[in-house]
C-alpha cells in the first residue's frame, strides 16, 4: 500500500510525497506518530495526542480491511526530517482516506 500525504521540511516548505507505507507506532516519549516507509535516511513524524492517533490507527486499518492501494493524509500534516530530527508543532489530527 502506498501514502500520499503533505510534508513540511526544515525550512517548512510543504510538498506532496507518496511512499511506500510499510506502518505506523505512537513514540508515548514525544507524543508523536511516525510513519514508517521505504526512506532509510528520514522519518515521517506527526506530533499528537495519543487519542487523535487511535483515530488516525483506525483509520488506517479500515482503509487496509477495504484492501485500498492507497492512503492519503488528506487533513494534517506530517513532518519530514533526519532520522531522530524533533520538531515542535501543534499536535495534528489526521483525516484519512483510502484510494
């Protein structure tokens, strides 16, 4: 399955990027989600509450249950960086919907 979805780099420039979704985790430590893909060199961060992110979870397994080929991050946006690269924005709530 593949994920479009807006980034905003280190300089906050937004841009669409579509990857490989290989799955997402809750880092309790940071209050983020992040997206794993085919990217070695960076991560996919979300900063928000663990709530929105059952949401955003839910989401995501209704979407793969409808064996859709795509995702796309449609409400939110996500932050691309270096690996272990923090970022300090407003906790995000996603709406996803599957291609």
């Amino acid at each position: 399955m593949y994920i479009a979805m807006q980034c905003a780099d280190s300089n906050g420039m937004l841009n669409t990027e579509i990857c490989t979704f290989q799955g997402i985790r809750y880092d309790t430590r940071y209050k983020s989600a992040v997206i794993s893909t085919e990217h070695l060199n960076h991560d996919y961060v979300i900063p928000m509450e663990a709530k929105d992110y059952e949401a955003a979870a839910k989401q995501i397994m209704d979407a793969m249950k409808s064996h859709a080929e795509m995702i796309n991050i449609e409400q939110g946006i996500v932050c691309r960086g270096r690996k272990g690269e923090s970022r300090h924005v407003d906790p995000q709530k996603l709406v996803i919907v599957p291609m």
